[in-house]
C-alpha cells in the first residue's frame, strides 16, 4: 500500500511516498533528509503529537502548556482528560517551562508551562 504524506519537520515539506507492506515500512522517496525519511515511518507505524493547551489555576487563571515532547497518536484524548484535571494553586505564578504534571500516563512527556504568568 502506498500513502502519500506532506514532511512536517522542517520548513521544506517535502512530499512523501511511502510504501508499506502491513505495519512495515518498505520505502520512503521524496525526502530531503534522514529526518523526512524517520518522520515518515513514525508517521505510518506509530504516529506521534506533542499536546498543545491551556489549564486553568485555582484563582482562574487561564496558562498556555504542552508536552515537551510527543506522545502516541491513540493517547491523546486519555492525556487531555488528565491535563483537564489539572487546577494548580500558582501562588507564585508560572514560568516558562514550570512542570505542571511529571510523566503524563507513563509516556516520558511532562506537561509544561509555555508562558510566564505573573500574578498581579
């Protein structure tokens, strides 16, 4: 089977086309770059997506997080459950790249702070 598939990691996008045999990876053509080529096997063996979000704090405060670093494709609605969860006190506030949540599911990615949120 072959799937056609746009490169997302670097400005290029370059065109894909990736030839599969069940959940094997037969060929990639199109690729600039070895980055293309691994983008395009995890794409059609085990997609990843890093989560992108806001929380809510305890004294409404509306902060920007995301993962920092992708997770599988097929836990993203459980993770978003759990980021859901979150309500962190931020007495003093947030920094960018504060951890909200260590490990989110056993995945190796924690949830961080993209923004600094000063209290006023």
């Amino acid at each position: 089977m072959k799937k056609n598939l746009t490169c997302i990691v670097c400005p290029l996008g370059c065109l894909l086309e990736v030839e599969q045999e069940g959940n094997e990876v037969v060929s990639v053509e199109g690729n600039g770059c070895k980055r293309g080529r691994d983008y395009a096997v995890t794409e059609c063996t085990n997609p990843q997506r890093v989560i992108t979000t806001t929380v809510r704090t305890q004294d409404g405060y509306i902060i920007p997080v995301k993962t920092d670093k992708a997770i599988p494709k097929s836990m993203i609605f459980e993770c978003m459950r759990d980021i859901n969860s979150l309500c962190p006190d931020g007495q003093n506030g947030y920094t960018v790249g504060d951890i909200l949540c260590r490990n989110i599911l056993g995945t190796d990615a924690n949830v961080v702070v993209c923004a600094d949120v000063r209290k006023v």
